[in-house]
C-alpha cells in the first residue's frame, strides 16, 4: 500500500506540474489558454519549437511537448484532438525519475494509483489519461 501511495503522490505532483506550466506559459504569452496552444503557436512560427519561456525550456513533438523546470524535473505531455492533455505511464514514470529525489515507481503501482485517483483522472483510450474537467 505504501507504493501506492507514492505512486498516487507521485500523480498529483504530475498533475500539479502541469497546471504550473500552463500558468507560466499563461504568464509569457497573453494569447496562451491552455498547453496544447504551445503546437500551433508553433505550427504559426510565432514561437519556435524549442524554446526557454520562464522557468522552463520546451520541445515541441509529434502530439505533443517536454517541459523542463529549471531544476530538471521533466513533464512530457500529448495533446488530445480536442486540445485536453493526455499522459501515460510511460510519461509519468520519468517524471519521477526526473524529480530532483527521483521516484522510481512500477507500472503496476502507477496503474493502481490512477485507478484510486478516479474520478480525478479519465481514461480517455486505453493506458492514456487525462485530468476531469
């Protein structure tokens, strides 16, 4: 239960990361509303792919971006057809193992703690969530 746990904090500390990321790149860019906006601000040519805004240095890829803080911590994310982000396990395990402490944490223990954290997060397709509005 103790890995769940950390595994569910581990979660929440990705989900917190991203709502600071929207909010400096907010801050940045007054046209910014949301994070998948950072594609066809890119798409545009009116930032480039990859970039320092604030705090954190970004690459634009695929369906998606990596943000990384300024101490390391990395947060990758895709984006959904309808703009919302959408993140695996794959993604949220190197988000720990970026953590300035990293946090190495089993699928198995990642997955029990994104069950737990329903209705919080929604299975927008199979292994990939996203935050509830």
């Amino acid at each position: 239960m103790e890995r769940v746990d950390a595994a569910r904090d581990l979660v929440l500390r990705y989900v917190h990361a991203l709502n600071a990321i929207e909010e400096a790149m907010r801050v940045a860019i007054p046209s910014f509303e949301r994070l998948a906006d950072v594609v066809g601000l890119v798409r545009s040519r009116r930032i480039s792919r990859s970039d320092h805004i604030g705090t954190y240095s970004y690459k634009v890829h695929g369906a998606g971006c990596r943000f990384v803080s300024d101490n390391g911590t990395a947060v990758d994310v895709d984006f959904a057809a309808d703009g919302s982000n959408v993140f695996d396990l794959w993604r949220l395990r190197w988000y720990g193992l970026s953590l300035p402490e990293p946090l190495d944490v089993t699928d198995e223990d990642m997955r029990s703690a994104v069950r737990s954290l329903q209705p919080l997060l929604n299975e927008v397709r199979p292994g990939w969530f996203s935050v509830a509005n």
